[in-house]
C-alpha cells in the first residue's frame, strides 16, 4: 500500500488540477459556473480569484490529506543503520560484556 499510494494521490491532484472532478459527479464546474456569473455581472478577475483560492484550498486540503496518508502507511518502513566496521564492533563487544 505504501508504494500505491504516492502516485495515486499525486495523480488524483493533478487531475483535479488540470480537469474538474467536481463535472464526473454531476455538478456544475466551479469554472463554468464563474464563467456564467461574470458573462452576466461582467465583474471577471475578482470571480476568478475566488475561484482560484477555492482549486487552491480543495488541492492543499488533498495534499495534506495525502501527506498524512502516506505518514500512516509508512510507519512500518523502519530504517535501520547500516552494518560498519564501527557498529559490527559495538556488537560484538556488547555481547562479550554480556557473557
């Protein structure tokens, strides 16, 4: 599961980066439904931020939401020092103090 989940919730972002999820579950584009306001108000850029800070705020939410995802997914992923000569040593002397 650790090894899915990064590519597919990056993919998951970047799609609703680059194409609306929001029109798969029959809901009017955010953009379209801005589009549709300012042909009306003609009050273009502050519709647009809007906008902007509404994709803005959906995809941290998904990033962060990923980020702790991949945290739970990943505490069994221990690391573990790599044997030196230095560590091989300390073992090795431990165990004749323990004998």
């Amino acid at each position: 599961m650790r090894f899915v989940l990064p590519p597919t919730g990056n993919e998951a972002i970047n799609l609703l980066k680059m194409t609306s999820l929001v029109t798969f579950i029959a809901v009017d584009d955010l953009f379209y439904t801005a589009q549709s306001i300012y042909a009306r108000t003609f009050e273009t850029i502050p519709l647009l931020i809007v906008v902007a800070f509404w994709y803005l705020a959906v995809v941290s939410i998904m990033s962060v939401g990923q980020h702790f995802l991949e945290r739970h997914f990943g505490r069994s992923d221990v690391r573990r020092e790599p044997l030196t000569l230095r560590a091989l040593r300390n073992a090795i002397s431990l165990r004749g103090v323990a004998r």
